[in-house]
C-alpha cells in the first residue's frame, strides 16, 4: 500500500510534465500511427484483394488492430530509453525522488505505470481515429486497448531495466534500427507470419509484438481460443515481471550509490 | 546533548577504491556541522551515506536514532538533501517544482501549495514563481533548490558544496538564507572546499584528506591549534631562490610562488624580513585561516 502510494507520486511527476509538453510530443504519439493507418490502410489497402489467409475481411480492417499494438510498441520503446536515461543523467529527477522516502524500486514502478498509462492513451486515440475511418470491424477492438498496452509493457519492463544499465545512449539506436524496426514489419501486423520462412518464426514467436497482434485480431475479429489466449498473456505477463524484478536490481544499483 | 548523526569507525568502498577509510563523526541538534576538504575527501561519499540514500560498506551509523539500512525511509521524510549538482525538474515551473516535491513526502495537494508559498518567499523568486527553471540564474536554481529540499521541514539539512559555482553575490545571499534557517533550529551539515564558507557557516567542522579525518573542532580552535595568529606572505617572482627566513618565525611553508611565515606578529616579522635585506615582489599580513590549518595538516592547498 505504501508502495503504491509512493509509486503514485513519482507517476504525477510525469504527469505534471506531460501536462505542460504533451504538444511536443504529440506528433509521434497520435498523428504517426494515423497516417500509417492512412497511407497502409486506406490508400495502399484499397489494392489489397481480401484473401482467406487474412479472414476475408478487408484490409483496412485487417490492419487497423494490430497497428494498436505496433503503436503501443514503439511508443514503449520510445518512453524506455531516452527519457528513462535523461532522468538518470541529465534532468537527474530519479536521483531527487530517492533523496525522499521513495525507494529505487518506487520510482521504477512509477515509470511503469506512467509508460502503461500513456500507451493506454494512445492506444485508445488510435482506436477512436481507425473507427471513424470505418477501419474497426466491430467492439470487439475495444479490447485491443488494454491488450496493446499489455504487449508494450511487455517490451517496455525489459528495455526500462537495460536503460538503466547505460551510460551514454549509443545503444538506443542499434535498438530502434535493429529491434524495433523488424518487429514492427515482419510480426504480423502488415501480413500474415505464415508467409514467411519457417526458419524465422521462433524468432517472431519471442517478440512481444507478434503476441499482442495475435491477441489484439483476434480479439477483433472473434476468432480467438481461449487456451492460446492465455498463453500469449501469460507470457506478455512473464516479460512484464521479469522486465520489473531486472528493473527494481537495476534501479537500486544505479540509484543507490 | 541529543545527536542527530553518530558515526563510528564508518567506511564505504567502490570496488576496491575506499572512499571512506573509518571515520568517527557526530552531529549535534541546531548545530551547523561542516566537512571541509578537497575534491575526493570523500565528504559526498559520507554525505550520501548519511542522508541514506548510499549504503555503507563499514562500521555503525545512527540518524535521528535510527539505523539507515532499516529505516532508510523513515529518516529520509525528516531530512532535506541539497545535492551538489543541481537536479530541479528544469521543464516545469518554480512553483511546480516545490509542490511536486512536497508531495513526494507524501503531503497532501492543500499543504503542498501552501508550503510552496512560503517557500517561494523564502527563496525570493515570488515573482518567478510561474516561469519554467531551466532560464534561472545559477543563483536562482541554487535558492530552489535548498527551498525544496525545506518542504517537509527537515530537521537535518543535509547541504553538498552549496555554493560551488556561484558568484560571490549569489553565494552571500545564499548563506543569509542558511543562517536564518541556523536560527530557526534547523541542524546544518554542510560539505565544502570553501574555507571562508566553512569559517562563515560551521560551528564544528572535521577536515577530511583521503577518506579520513584530519581534526576536528571549531574554526577558532582549528586555527588556534594547528597555526599562529597571523601569517606573513612574501610572493617572489617566478622561477627565483626562495631566502632561508626560517629564524623569523615559528613555520614557515613553502609554496611555489610564496612562502608563508607563520608568527604572531605578522608587521614585525615583515620588519625584521627588511632588515635583512630581502625584497619580496609582494607582501601581505594577515589573519590565520583554515587554509593554513589544511595546509599544515596535509601539505597541500584546499583549491588546487
């Protein structure tokens, strides 16, 4: 309880800041997966021939719940490393919060619910768009908001945690190019994972995104099991907590010098 | 007499560099306490592991009663912490600043405003109070930063190199506002390489070298015990032989561009330099100060 409450205040920081400079940020967070939405969806989908491979719904439809969870991820990779590593190294504001009675561990779950509660917002941003533009097959991508949320803390925890670990931001880049980029294209948002080598896919299997795209359509489209259900949640749920035990070991080693 | 912080025999390690070799301190209430030292004394080393946020390697360590590896949280809601470099949340306002902070303490919305307030008045930057921090003068973030860390009212203000960086007007507004908050009872410890700040500020101060301490006491009984009254400075040019003055007064150190003269006579030791026919560049007599008191202690100058 005290945890949570210490937690709560570290997490109106972040509210605080984002309240004042939500603008600057809003162009990556809201208006990017939009337009993906537009050009991928609408334009580029529009020659899209439906196929029983994608359920024969159109592709707009198709697309629109996994790019829930691709916005989510990249929006958790976006808010896991630099502004994890400024308040570390040059804002300094997780060095002031544990001159406080909030511990190391407390600021990280404050990060984590700040994270969770901006993909949230996005997530539910993105929705609101894709369902004006008629690319939401029905409710059921309601539920594509907290799912997506899910498979960004999922890859957030674990990167959260690595951040900690840095002193100088070199690594993010290789990050984006070399982690965030093909997990964004080749996880089954764009097309089905069946159409690639077979070789490849215990790759795909270990990302988060595949998961939570799994999750997301098929939560859409009503097509989901419940026994693999559980299973992509369980292990998104698995990478969450492993992400926070990392985090909480390397918080208190960076923070408590 | 109740202490705040009582130390024993407390060390603290990085690896296998020992940044604190055993020292014994303790900290008095409504006392202003200094560690006087130069750069890698490890006077933050000990700050850090009072104010609890750094473990300790060695040895025991009570603050406000309490052991910090138990009760870091605990003790850290009655202490305020002034780190040495500045780590205000430069994209939010003054105000915000002061209100986020008093809330990380737990307090609630109402108090935090109306402490912030105060605070504001305290610091002087009322009229600043809605503009962002990052424009400030050093001054300025200086001043608000030992206002935040006043917004629980600690009663141990923990204060690392407090004006390091600050021009001499900044600095003396600054320590006005440490010596109201020394005659509202709030117990000091302050960390500097300042001697005129230490002599200024600290009833009681231990000068610390190399992870240990070198003596304690105050200012007056430093500067009584380890040096004279006065001392004599006698600049010569560079690169020139230095006169043996030896027989003039009780020490005399060498330094590259001066010697000192230590004596209780600084005029007469100055007269009879003269008299014997040595022509310094430059001469000065002046009163003893923890300088000297360093230097004797350890060879060196504080500020190198």
């Amino acid at each position: 309880m005290e945890t949570l409450r210490a937690s709560w205040f570290g997490f109106e920081r972040s509210w605080a800041w984002y309240r004042r400079n939500w603008r600057a940020t809003a162009v990556s967070s809201f208006l990017t997966p939009v337009l993906f939405l537009l050009a991928l969806g609408v334009g580029f989908g529009s020659q899209v021939r439906s196929t029983e491979l994608i359920g024969g719904v159109p592709y707009l439809q198709y697309l629109a719940p996994a790019l829930v969870v691709v916005t989510a991820v990249q929006g958790a990779t976006f808010e896991s490393t630099y502004p994890i590593m400024a308040q570390f190294m040059w804002q300094k504001s997780f060095i002031a919060m544990v001159s406080t009675p909030i511990t190391p561990a407390q600021v990280l779950y404050s990060q984590v619910m700040w994270v969770g509660t901006q993909l949230t917002l996005r997530a539910v941003v993105f929705v609101g768009v894709a369902a004006l533009l008629g690319a939401a097959a029905g409710p059921g991508i309601l539920l594509a908001i907290p799912l997506a949320a899910l498979a960004g803390l999922a890859f957030s925890a674990p990167l959260m945690a690595y951040s900690a670990t840095l002193e100088k931001p070199d690594a993010f880049t290789n990050i984006f190019r070399f982690v965030l980029m093909p997990m964004t294209l080749f996880t089954g948002a764009f097309f089905p994972v069946s159409q690639l080598p077979d070789w490849l896919l215990p790759l795909v299997w270990l990302t988060p995104a595949w998961h939570g795209i799994e999750l997301a359509r098929g939560a859409t489209f009503g097509t989901l099991d419940l026994l693999p259900a559980l299973g992509h949640i369980a292990y998104l749920g698995v990478l969450v907590v492993v992400g926070v035990v990392l985090g909480v070991k390397f918080f208190h080693r960076r923070l408590a010098v | 007499m109740e202490n705040l912080v009582e130390a024993k025999a407390l060390t603290k390690h990085f690896g296998t560099f020992e940044a604190v070799r055993g020292i014994d301190v303790e900290v008095r209430r409504g006392e202003a306490f200094g560690f006087l030292g130069p750069n890698g004394a490890g006077k933050s080393s000990t700050m850090r592991m009072i104010s609890c946020v750094s473990g300790r390697t060695g040895g025991e360590l009570r603050v406000l009663g309490m052991d910090p590896e138990v009760d870091g949280p605990r003790i850290r809601a009655r202490l305020g912490v002034v780190p040495q470099l500045d780590n205000l949340d430069t994209e939010l306002t003054v105000r915000q600043n002061l209100q986020i902070y008093g809330r990380y303490f737990g307090m609630s919305r109402a108090r935090c405003r109306e402490k912030a307030e105060e605070l504001l008045e305290f610091a002087q930057l009322a009229d600043r109070a809605e503009h962002e921090v990052e424009p400030l003068s050093g001054g300025m973030k200086r001043r608000l930063t030992i206002a935040r860390s006043l917004v629980n009212e600690p009663e141990l203000l923990l204060l690392d190199e407090p004006t390091t960086g600050l021009d001499p007007q900044a600095r003396h507004l600054l320590w006005d506002r440490l010596f109201r908050l020394k005659q509202d009872g709030v117990t000091l410890i302050i960390t500097t390489h300042y001697m005129d700040e230490a002599e200024q500020l600290c009833d009681r101060l231990v000068v610390m070298d190399g992870g240990r301490i070198a003596a304690e006491g105050s200012p007056g009984e430093l500067i009584g015990r380890y040096s004279t009254r006065e001392v004599l400075e006698l600049r010569f040019p560079p690169g020139a032989e230095k006169p043996d003055l030896g027989r003039f007064a009780e020490r005399v150190e060498v330094l590259p561009d001066r010697l000192l003269l230590y004596t209780g006579d600084g005029e007469q030791a100055l007269a009879k330099v003269h008299e014997h026919g040595v022509q310094p560049v430059q001469s000065l007599v002046r009163r003893s100060s923890l300088e000297d008191v360093f230097l004797r202690l350890t060879g060196r100058t504080l500020v190198d």
